[in-house]
C-alpha cells in the first residue's frame, strides 16, 4: 500500500478493502449487531467476524478481533487434530475466526458504571446468547444477504 495509490494493486486492495467493509457494515446492521458506545462511535460486527469502527460516518477501522498472531498459528499447525483437518472451510472459519472473535468480545469489559464501556466489550450488548452462534445457527445467518447498516446507508463507507 506504500507504493502509487494509482498502481494497480493497490487499487485492487483498496476495491477489497472497501467490498469488506461495505459488507461488513450491511450485515452487521441487518443483525442488528451495531452498538454506539458513545456519541458518533459505531461498532459493528459481521457473521465474518470482521469488526468495524465507525466514528463521525467515517470508517477507522476494520479487523478480525481474537485472531491468533501469525507465529502463535505457525506453532499450533502441528499440533492440529484429525478432526479439525476434516473441517469444511466454513468450519474452519467458524472455529478458527469468528468464535474466537466473539470470545474476545465477550471476554472484554463492559463497565456501565458512570456510563463507561470498553469500546468493543460494548458490542455484547447486542451480540445473541451463545447457544444461538453456535455453528448451525452461523452458518443460517451466513446465507442470507445483507441488508443494511444505519438504515441502509449502504455508500457511506
């Protein structure tokens, strides 16, 4: 992303960037797993386990919270099961970054004393019980199509 905004792939990651966070935003507002923990700060979060931050309708920020850092992945690829091998990509997915996304989350303070939040530990306010992200019910909310952030604002990204 250092070289040329001009030069072709960094148009190609910014076209991907953006295609993320629009989906993003639209799932996480059709979810209704949107919190504002305080004024003009939007924190969403998608069934990809993409969380964003919006402040003042700009998007700051997009990432996978809970994922494992890339030597902490390396050392634990061999001590992988037989049955997560067997995994489908959406399993893997579902194992490997979305739950541990919500784990992270839900593992964050949420202080409502004097109003104080942990900026995301705010959004398991909005997030469903566990019993209803587990893998069948992901993988539901998965195949259908979003739907709209903030009321659909679907180019404000």
């Amino acid at each position: 992303m250092r070289c040329d905004d001009r030069h072709p792939s960094s148009e190609a990651a910014l076209a991907g960037y953006r295609e993320a966070a629009e989906q993003t935003l639209l799932e996480a507002g059709r979810l209704g797993w949107v919190f504002e923990p305080e004024p003009q700060v939007s924190l969403g979060l998608a069934t990809s386990g993409l969380l964003a931050v919006v402040q003042r309708g700009v998007l700051r920020t997009l990432f996978f919270p809970g994922l494992p850092r890339v030597d902490d992945e390396a050392a634990s690829a061999c001590a992988r099961t037989r049955r997560e091998r067997a995994w489908t990509p959406e399993e893997h997915h579902y194992y490997r970054v979305f739950r541990p996304a919500v784990q992270l989350i839900r593992s964050m303070p949420d202080d409502a004393v004097a109003g104080r939040v942990s900026q995301y530990g705010a959004l398991k306010r909005v997030l469903p019980r566990a019993a209803e992200l587990r893998l069948e019910h992901w993988l539901g909310m998965r195949s259908v199509e979003p739907h709209g952030f903030n009321g659909g604002a679907h180019g404000d990204v």
